[in-house]
C-alpha cells in the first residue's frame, strides 16, 4: 500500500518533471501568425540568443488565455491591431521600455503608453479591374460609398478584422453617423453578399461580380508568387485611396510583453529581433509586407503596387499615420453600426 | 417513504456528480453571463438577430430533413434488402463521417466557384465569356450549406438507425408481412416506430452539430446564431455576452429536446423476442436494384469520393512546400487524443447511461441531460467554458504549492492536454451517452430483474447483461466520438498546450492563409485517420448482427 510519504514524493516528483521547470532560457508566446510564416523567424533568433520559444498558435481566445492563465504566457503576437488594443484595454500588457524597440519602430506605430508596438503594416487597398476601370475613376475610400457610383464593390464579411479597423479608421475619421451611412452606401454599391477571403475578391472582379474590392496588399502578393493564381491577379490592379488626403488606412502585425510574464526580458529580446534589420528583411522580401523600420526596401512585387497610380512611385504611397490605438478604441462602435446596417446580408 | 437522495445507492450519487463535473462549464457560462455590464439583447433583436434566426432555422431544417432522408433511407436499404454493390456500400456509407463540415466546404467551394475547374472547363467548351452568359449554382448559399452539412452528417442517422434496423426482431416484421401488409407498411409502421429513439438521436446530434458550427458557415456566408455569439465575443470582445446568448441557445435545443421526449413518453419499446432471428432481406431486381444502388452511391460519391479525389490532387500538387517535418507529430498528438476521449467518452457515456437508467431520482436524469447538451455549444464557448474552472484550479495548486514549497505548479490541468480531453468530452459526451441510452433502450427491464433476482449486483449485471449486448452501441459511440475529436477545431485552437499541434490546426494553420492547398495533406489524413475506426466499426457490427443471412 502506498503511505502518505510515498504518495507526497509521488506528486512532488510529478511536479518536477514539468517542462515548465526547464532552466534553460526561454520565453512562451501567444502567435496569431501561422507556423510555417513565423518559424522561420524564431528559428534564426533561437539560433542567436539561445532562448528557446514555445509557441501556441491562436487567432481567438488569447484575451481569456491571458486572464485566466496569468504567467504562462510571455509575449502575444499578433496579425491585426484588435487583440493588441483589447489586451491593452484589458490590463494584461506592460510597458516594453525598450530603446532599440523605439528606434526601430516609428511612434505611431506605437501605444502612445508604450504596451504594444508593429512589427510590419499591411495597407488596406482598393482591388481594380484593370479591364473595367480606370484609376482615374478612384479615389477614396469614401468615394466607394457614394450614391451613382458605377462601381459594383466586393467586400468579404464586413466583420472581419481588417474591415472592422477600416470602419473603425472611417469613425476615428468622419464620427459614427457619418461612417454609417458610408457603410449603408458600400452595401447599397455592392456586387454581392459579402463572402470569401481577401484572394476570393480578387476572384470575384475577375469574375466580373464586381469592379472593385476592398483588400490587404499582403493576400495580392502572395497571389502573384503563385503560377495558379496569377491569372486572377494579373487581371486586377491595386489603388491606394486617400492619397489627396489623410492617406491610406495601415493595419499592422504587432507584439506586447504580458503583465505577468515570467520571462519578460527575453519577450523583450524575441520583440526587438523582430523588430530589427534581418527580421525586418524577412518580413518584406518572404511575406510582402510593409516593414515597419525605415531604410529596409520593398520587395519587388510590394514595388509594383500601385503601378497605374499618379504619384505612387515604386509602390511608395502616403500612409495614413493615425496611431492605430485611436482606432482600437472604435471597434466597439464600429461593430454596432456593421449590426445597424446589417452589412453582411 | 421514499429512501433519501443520497441513501438510494452509490449509483445515484455517482451518475449525479459525474455529470455535474461535465456540467462545470455550463456553471462557469452562468457565471460569465451574469458578470456581463451591457445589455446586447435590445441592440442585437433590433439589427441583425431576426436574420441570425431565420437562417439558423432554415439551417436546422433542411439539415434536419436532409440528414433524415439520406439516412434513414440508406440504412433500411441496406439492413433489409439485397442489391449488388449493397456489401460494399454498407460501410462505405459511413464514410463521408471523416470529412469535417469546414474541409468539404472549402473542396467545393474551390471545385464549383467561377474560377474553380469546373466552370473554367465548361465556359471554354461552351465559348462562355463571363458569368453573365450562363446560370450556375451558388455553392455559398443558405442551401450549399444544407447540401455540404447534410452530406458529412447523414452517417449519424445511417449508423444510429442501421444498428437499431439490425437489432430488431425479424419476427415482428415477418408477422406483419404474414398479415399481408406490404413492404412499405411494415416500414412506416414497425420498424420506424421501433427505431424511432435511434432516429431522433441520429437527426438531433446532426442539428446540434450544425447549430455548433462555425467554419462552414461563414465560409458560405450564412451567418447563424453562433455567428452572432462570434461577434459578440471576438468582435466586439464581449464574453458575457457570448455567454448570454450561448446559454439562450442551450435552452431552446433543451425545449426541442423535452418537446421530442414528451411526444415518445407513453411509448417504450423493447424487443419482445428473446430469439434475435436473423433478418431475411428483400432481394431486389432490376430497376429496383438500380436505384438503391444509385441512391446509396450519391452520398458516398458526392459525400466522399469526389473530395477526397481533390484532396489526393492537391496534396501531391502542394507537398513539397510543406512543413512535412510537422506531419507525424500532428498525426500522432490527433490519434492520441481521439483515442484517449473515445476511451474515456465510451466508458463515461455508458456509466452515465446506465446510473440514469437505474436511478428514479429526476435530478439525476436533468444533470444527465445537461450534459449532452454540450453537443449543441460552438467550440471557442465549450472552451471558455472549461478554462474557467480548471485555470482556477490550477492558480489554487499553484498558490499552494509557492507559499508551501516555494515553488511554482505551473498549470497542471489547463496547460496541458488534459483540458483539451476534458473539452473534447463536454463537447462530445452526447454522442456517447445517446448511443448508450439508445442501446440500453433495448434491452428489457425484464433481463435486469432477472440478474438482479438471480443475487447479481447492479455492477455484475451491468457486466453480465448490458455490456455483452451493447458492444455494438459502444463501438459505434467509440467511433463517432473518435472522428469527430479528429475533426475538432476551435476548441482545440484556443486551448492548445504550447508546441503542440494536430492535423486539424496545421490544416487551419493553411486555410487560413488561404492556401487550400497546402492544407489539403492534413485534411486528407483527418478523413483517411478517421477511416480506420469506421472499417474496424462496421467489422464489428457485423460481427454482433446476425451471421445467417437469408435471401428471400
């Protein structure tokens, strides 16, 4: 039989044997970017600094994770600026207090209190049928909303993140009643029903259901890397609105350290190598996305965007620089009018 | 006097708090719900919940009837007639089973869509230009939904209803063909009836999988109740809100579910004969014969065939630029997980079951009940729901264990694989335990008063009696909770332990990037892993059927 003492070692070696309870350096991250897209990076800086990083890869729930786990998770990253403002709304981050990190990225790409910061942009575009329309007939976003605009737009659900930012940009902009009757004018211009990813707009003007669509230049340039898609995406053109203006709306990819992290000075590191030259590199060449350091260059296909466009030279364009916590602090806002107007039906 | 609750029997105290441990997440979405500071619900009837509603009932609907028509129809033709191709159609019926709602979807909508390869083929053998010039099906509808849903969730009712087909008594129908009634008497008037229970099990689990689902619907731009608990939640960060509406969702399917018990209450059925004569089956003929077979082909075809064929394409298409080096691992930790919550899930269904069939106490049938309610939950809501307690668990252990040791526990329960086991078994306990109850349903109170009479105890008997006889019931609750962990996706995103991965969030892990393709060897190994228990499952069934087939 077993005795209270043998039972007690029992558990207490257990305990022991928990990976937690490793000693070598380490750090444990929330990651809404997939594996195969975020690996690559861990790999080179587990290869530098010896910190080993333990992923789980999640796109919802991490506000809960993080509530109810407190410790077990040291960094979040993230793909959308929503997790980043909620989590931060919530209390669970802590200042990064890095200086590489603020010499690396710009303040608006920043909290303004220093919780989370980008580590690269994506811009929300205007997908064009180069057969249908020409650029002269863009503008902006608002534009796309007003009554007798022939374009028929697409858009995927109206929830989705990178729209709820969009709209969310258009209220930080215009107030909430005018962002509405913007969104009942983007319906009201609609080809269809919102649906698909951001490829399958692209498919859809291809498709001729619509001329133009609202999209991530991220999606178009993994859409022209592959033989099977390019046909859909030679057949569509990317505009970047509000150019006369504020500029055009930036969503971003971003880290925060967690309030209780156990390793937060390794989370810091793991976020400064992200936000550092190679990393830098890697985003904008492997991914095609907008690095957020200034002096890295496009990749070649980020350079082709916007080719037809006057005044885009080289895919540089004029980003809009409201700091994205303005546009967090819609979302709530933003949601009730997509309800109001019943955008996706 | 009525012998107290808790001086009834170890049974009745057991059965009660097993099901109030699974019951624990319905207590941790009460108490969410009540910690919620706005309320939505004025907001959310005024914009979009009438249509949430409207679809989720069409929704409901045309699963229901779908489910019901390919199933019901596909297991009485195989359980009672005799056409060629019927022995391999027996168990390929089951196998649209593997297919996640949420892969078919994507398979199709790739296949059917403008710039898919079936209407590119067509507009260059017809000279079309765009889609104006000719009419095609929009798979992402309302009824592409219905027609994908209905598809993967047939096997239910076909697996449920073949069983209980199989297991009724030959004597009753040859009575009643012997009275001249016809075949399709006999049919709507003995053996629906007396596979009724089964039935409704089949068609409610499908309607409870279809209330639960995400993926597919938002890929068909269907938004559905559960929609609305995703914006609620993920949009606009409002979990108690989630929670509200979850739980309002749990009392209309317990409202469906009495109004279903109260219509069957008078009726019990047993099989009355003791002698479990084999079933002759009706040989059918020519143009008979050929529509069975085609009718039990469409499902298998359209339900399997076709997308696992496009998969196959896809996978040898993408593999070399895929993480191959994940590939056993993920296999692996999906096998162990599915195992481990089959094991368990079987074993707790039938014990939960068994002590409400023992108890007379309501309070242990309503805590059973609750439980299988589990089925209808999304994922992410079953998730939160379990994290809840056991996070709290953990933190306590860990408190302890610093101030005692002055070391820290870590979280034992909640970061572990352990939480993902209990999630998978809230989630899909139903399945079990309405296999069980189904099962046990036929056999006789008579056959347990005997044992108990003969001096055996409610264990032995359960032993002696039940477990001998539902081998069937199990195997086939083993096999659906099997699958549909395999399947599961985003209770097990949001609950992962850290490095660890399975076929089916590698293949969301793609998808999501919106590289079908890519994804397309892990969803190819969900449906061919879910393949094993299905042929193994109709080995079995076979097995524990009557061997002497009779051609009549």
């Amino acid at each position: 039989m077993f005795n209270n003492k043998k039972i007690f070692t029992l558990i207490v070696g257990g305990l022991l044997w928990l990976p937690q309870f490793a000693l070598a350096a380490q750090v444990n991250i929330l990651s809404e970017r997939q594996e195969f897209l975020l690996r690559p990076f861990l790999d080179v800086f587990e290869e530098q600094t010896g910190i080993k990083v333990n992923v789980a890869y999640l796109k919802k729930g991490s506000l809960e994770r993080l509530k109810q786990q407190p410790g077990s998770v040291d960094a979040l990253l993230t793909v959308d600026i929503s997790n980043l403002t909620a989590i931060a709304d919530a209390g669970l981050f802590q200042p990064i207090n890095s200086t590489v990190i603020n010499q690396n990225v710009p303040a608006n790409y920043r909290d303004p209190n220093d919780l989370w910061t980008a580590l690269t942009a994506r811009a929300r575009v205007i997908y064009y049928s180069r057969a249908r329309v020409k650029t002269s007939e863009l503008s902006t976003y608002e534009a796309l909303g007003k009554s007798g605009s022939k374009q028929r737009v697409c858009t995927r659900s109206g929830y989705h993140k990178y729209n709820v930012a969009l709209i969310s940009s258009m209220i930080a902009e215009h107030g909430s009643a005018t962002a509405k009757s913007w969104l009942q004018g983007l319906k009201n211009n609609r080809g269809r029903k919102p649906s698909g990813n951001d490829r399958g707009q692209v498919k859809a003007i291809f498709q001729g259901q619509c001329d133009v669509a609202l999209g991530n230049t991220y999606y178009m340039g993994k859409m022209l890397e592959r033989e099977d898609q390019r046909p859909w995406a030679a057949a569509v053109g990317i505009y970047f609105p509000n150019q006369a203006d504020r500029g055009t709306h930036m969503n971003i990819s971003g880290g925060a350290v967690t309030k209780a992290a156990k390793n937060a000075a390794e989370a810091v590191k793991l976020l400064e190598f992200l936000s550092g030259n190679l990393a830098q590199y890697m985003y904008a060449q492997v991914n095609h996305e907008y690095p957020v350091k200034a002096g890295i260059g496009y990749s070649g296909i980020v350079q082709g965007f916007g080719g037809g466009q006057d005044g885009v030279k080289k895919g540089v364009f004029k980003q809009d620089q409201r700091n994205l916590a303005e546009i967090g602090r819609h979302r709530k806002q933003a949601i009730k009018i997509l309800d109001e107007v019943n955008f996706d039906n | 006097m009525k012998p107290s609750f808790l001086s009834f029997g170890s049974w009745n105290l057991f059965t009660f708090l097993l099901a109030l441990l699974f019951a624990l997440p319905f207590l941790s979405l009460l108490l969410t719900a009540a910690s919620g500071a706005e309320n939505i619900w004025g907001h959310l009837l005024q914009t979009v919940m009438p249509g949430y509603l409207k679809n989720t009932l069409w929704l409901m609907l045309g699963v229901g009837s779908g489910t019901l028509l390919l199933g019901v129809s596909a297991g009485w033709l195989i359980s009672m007639s005799e056409f060629p191709g019927r022995k391999i159609l027996e168990w390929a019926l089951l196998l649209p089973l593997a297919f996640p709602g949420y892969i078919i979807a994507m398979v199709y909508v790739e296949l059917l869509e403008y710039s898919g390869p079936l209407q590119t083929q067509l507009r260059q053998w017809f000279g079309w230009l765009n889609y104006q010039d000719y009419w095609f099906p929009q798979i992402t509808s309302l009824g592409g939904a219905v027609l994908m849903l209905s598809l993967v969730l047939y096997p239910y009712v076909y697996l449920l209803t073949r069983t209980a087909f199989l297991q009724q008594s030959a004597t009753l129908l040859e009575a009643s063909r012997m009275l001249g009634k016809s075949a399709g008497y006999s049919f709507l008037q003995i053996a629906l009836p007396l596979a009724r229970p089964a039935i409704v099990v089949g068609v409610s689990l499908a309607m409870m999988e279809t209330l639960a689902d995400f993926g597919t619907m938002q890929l068909f731009a269907v938004q559905t109740f559960t929609t609305g608990i995703y914006h609620t939640w993920f949009g606009s960060y409002n979990a108690p809100g989630a929670a509200q509406l979850s739980l309002s969702l749990l009392m209309f399917i317990s409202v469906f579910i009495m109004l279903e018990r109260y219509s069957r209450k008078k009726q019990r059925f047993h099989a009355q004969s003791s002698v479990q004569t084999a079933h002759p089956r009706y040989r059918l003929a020519g143009i008979k014969a050929f529509f069975a077979l085609i009718f039990c082909l469409f499902p298998v075809i359209f339900g399997f065939a076709l997308p696992a064929a496009l998969l196959i394409q896809w996978a040898i298409e993408s593999w070399r630029g895929v993480m191959l080096e994940r590939f056993f691992s993920d296999a692996g930790n999906s096998l162990l997980l599915a195992a481990i919550t089959a094991f368990l899930g079987v074993s707790l269904g039938l014990l939960m079951a068994f002590g409400s069939r023992l108890s007379k106490h309501r309070r242990v049938h309503w805590a059973v009940r609750l439980v299988s309610l589990g089925y209808a939950l999304p994922g992410p809501v079953v998730a939160l729901g379990v994290l809840l307690p056991f996070a709290w668990f953990d933190r306590t252990i860990n408190n302890w264990a610093e101030a005692t040791f002055g070391f820290s526990s870590g979280y034992l329960l909640s970061g572990t694989i352990f939480i993902l086991v209990f999630a998978y078994l809230v989630r899909f306990l139903a399945l079990a335990y309405g296999s069980a109850e189904s099962g046990l349903g036929r056999i006789t109170t008579a056959m347990e008063d005997a044992s108990r009479s003969l001096g055996k105890n409610s264990w032995q008997t359960l032993k002696r009696i039940h477990l001998p006889l539902l081998s069937s019931s199990m195997l086939t609750a083993g096999l659906l909770v099997f699958v549909d962990v395999m399947k599961e996706l985003p209770a097990t995103l949001m609950l992962q332990p850290f490095n660890f991965s399975t076929l089916a969030t590698r293949a969301y892990g793609y998808a999501t990037e919106e590289l079908l393709k890519e994804a397309s060897l892990w969803c190819l190994t969900i449906v061919l892993v879910g393949l094993f228990p299905v042929i193994l499952l109709n080995r079995q069934l076979r097995k524990s059927a009557p061997q002497n087939y009779q051609d009549i």
